[in-house]
C-alpha cells in the first residue's frame, strides 16, 4: 500500500512526537503498518508519502536514483533569469554543489489556499511563485538554495515526486493510490 498524504505546516514527518510544539503523524489515522518515505521539514506541507513496503524507501530515496521532486516556493522578490541560472546550475551548499535543477517563475502565479499558521507577510516586500525541481534530498535544500540566490523562501510546497502530483488533494487529507498511479512513481 501507498498513501498520498497532504501534509500541513507544523507537522513532523514522524509518528513519534520530538518534544517540539509540532504535531506529528500518529494524529491523522493512518494504519499502524505504514512509515514516511522521505521527509518535509515540519514548516513545510504538501505531496508525503508513506508505505508499508519497505522497498519503495531504495527506489524514490537511493542517492544514485535522481528522482525528481517538484516544490513550489513562496519567495521575496521576483527572481532574475540570472538568480533562476544560479538555481538551475548548482548551488554549492556546505561544501559541495547542488545537482543541476530546474527553476521557473510560475506563471501565472498558483492560487494556493491560505496556510495555518499564516506566512509572514511584508507590505514592501512582494513575493513570487517560483517552480523548482530537484534531484535529491538534502536537509532544507530548496530553502537554502534559494536563500543562497538572495530570495529566502518563506512558504515551501512539494507538488510532485517523479510524474505523480500532490493535485487536488487537499491540506491533511490522505488517499491511497492506485496501481496506475505507482507508474508515475
């Protein structure tokens, strides 16, 4: 079995809490079997999966596989094409280079329903949509990336992992998916 999971902000990818005020997995009722394969940072939300077969873990994490995962990130400033190069062609991040990316302004910019808690907000700061898909999997990746390029994120959506989208699922619902569906994985 795989489950779809949208998972909100402020929730651990975990079942066992870690002391934080973070909720963590136990409280949306998945069956007992099931782990997360992979993670989102708990401000973080969207497309989790979870499993109860172990070898789904090798196939979507394993360094040398380079399955793509699709973010949406909420950024300060529009991006230059020069910042979205700088996305695309590799960030050196403690030490060693990001693989290369795929970075774009989405446009026309996503309407995306309002997150709780709700994300700061700067009246004379705008904030773009920007589209980033990667290759692996480091700790707050896509944050620092776009950090790095002087437009911190400050909301942070996993749309998709290889070609199977979060879609319409909505924030903190769960569905388990079809045998079709696994293709797109």
């Amino acid at each position: 079995m795989i489950l779809a999971f949208h998972k909100p902000c402020g929730v651990l990818s975990q079942f066992t809490p870690d002391g934080s005020p973070n909720r963590s997995l136990a409280e949306f009722g998945f069956p007992s079997s099931v782990y997360p394969i992979g993670r989102l940072d708990a401000d973080s939300e969207g497309l989790l999966l979870l499993s109860d077969e172990p070898h789904w873990n090798a196939r979507l994490l394993a360094p040398g596989r380079h399955v793509t995962k699709t973010y949406w990130a909420l950024v300060e400033r529009s991006p230059s094409a020069e910042a979205l190069a700088q996305l695309e062609s590799g960030i050196l991040l403690e030490g060693k280079l990001t693989l290369p990316a795929q970075a774009r302004i989405l446009d026309p910019q996503p309407v995306v329903p309002p997150r709780d808690p709700p994300v700061r907000i700067r009246k004379s700061v705008s904030d773009f949509w920007i589209e980033l898909k990667i290759h692996e999997g480091r700790n707050r990746q896509v944050r620092k990336m776009t950090a790095a390029v002087g437009h911190p994120t400050i909301r942070l959506l996993r749309v998709a992992i290889g070609d199977f989208c979060l879609g319409d699922l909505a924030c903190g619902e769960s569905r388990e998916i079809s045998p079709d569906e696994r293709l797109k994985l």
